[in-house]
C-alpha cells in the first residue's frame, strides 16, 4: 500500500515538473520591456534594423548615424535619409540564450522520462537508473538548442506615440431623468 502511495505522489510531482517547464519557456519567451521613448538612443550606427516609417513601408537596413532630426541608413547600395517624424516603428532582431533552450530541452525531456518510467515501473528502478535519464536528458537538451538556433524574433526597440483619442462616459441620475453623457476626445 505505501508503495502504491509513493508512486502515485511521484507522478504528481513529475506532471508538476513537466507543466512547469513546458510554461517556463511560454514565460520566459515573454519580453517586458517596453519600447524606447528616445528614437537617437535606440538606433545605434552599424546596427541591423527593421524600420517601418509614416508611409508603412518596412526596410530592412543598417544604421549610418541618427543625429538632430534625421536618420541615415543604408538599405543594399541605396543610402536613404529619413526625418525621425517619419519613424513610426524599429525592431531589431531578438536572440534567444542557446543555454536557455538547452535547459528547457533538458528539464521536458528528464521529467516526461521519470513520468513515462514510473507509470510502468516501481520508483525505485526509475530513481536508480541514472544513465538513461543522462541520456535522455542529452537529447532534450539537443532539442531544445536546436530549436533555439531556428527561431528568430524581432522585438520593437521604439514606436511612435500615435494619436491620443479619450471616449469618456458618465452616468446622469436625477429625479425626473436618467441618461448617459458621452464625450470623444482626439
């Protein structure tokens, strides 16, 4: 009866450990920082970037220099100068830690082993047997680096604010009326 015990808490623990690390790479894939107010401070010369002006056409290209009100920027042969009122959004290519994925890999892959193990065999064969789950673990960890290498996002590092439009609205209770009074703002 206590063995039964054992392995029905190990399997709860190993699905803990499973979805835990299938959210950590959901979480960690999250970026919280915001874009950057200052256009000059985001664009750095010789960097790669995706600019997106007033027009919405986006280029690929590198920064010359950014300086007072106007941005120079190579896009293959072509040099193109640009006022920074025309700049409405730049990302840049985001990179991802190969040892992050590495680790996710590693954690899924170790933790569906020890669930898969201990739903066919005592915990004590799955706790003793270190060297398939080093290998399994190996693999998850190749995976997880593999995946890591082929993805390639772009974060935004600077957006244009836009206009500000409000919508207010207010309850209007009297004795003899009722109403809503709604007011727009742009």
């Amino acid at each position: 009866m206590r063995t039964n015990r054992t392995r029905i808490c190990m399997q709860r623990i190993a699905l803990l450990i499973l979805f835990s690390a299938a959210t950590a790479s959901a979480v960690s894939a999250q970026v919280s920082q915001g874009a950057n107010p200052n256009l000059e401070a985001a664009l750095t010369p010789g960097t790669i970037v995706w600019i997106t002006d007033s027009q919405g056409r986006e280029d690929k290209a590198r920064i010359v220099s950014a300086s007072g009100d106007i941005v120079t920027m190579t896009t293959g042969n072509e040099t193109r100068r640009l006022r920074t009122t025309d700049v409405m959004r730049v990302k840049v290519r985001q990179r991802d830690s190969v040892l992050n994925g590495a680790l996710i890999g590693a954690g899924a892959a170790v933790a569906s082993g020890l669930l898969f193990c201990s739903l066919m065999e005592s915990w004590e064969n799955c706790r003793d047997d270190v060297g398939p789950m080093l290998t399994i673990g190996a693999i998850g960890a190749g995976a997880g680096v593999g995946i890591d290498a082929l993805i390639r996002g772009r974060r935004t590092i600077y957006e244009a604010a836009g206009p500000s439009t409000e919508l207010q609205v207010a309850p209007i209770i009297a004795r003899r009326a009722r109403g809503l009074q709604v007011s727009l703002r742009f």
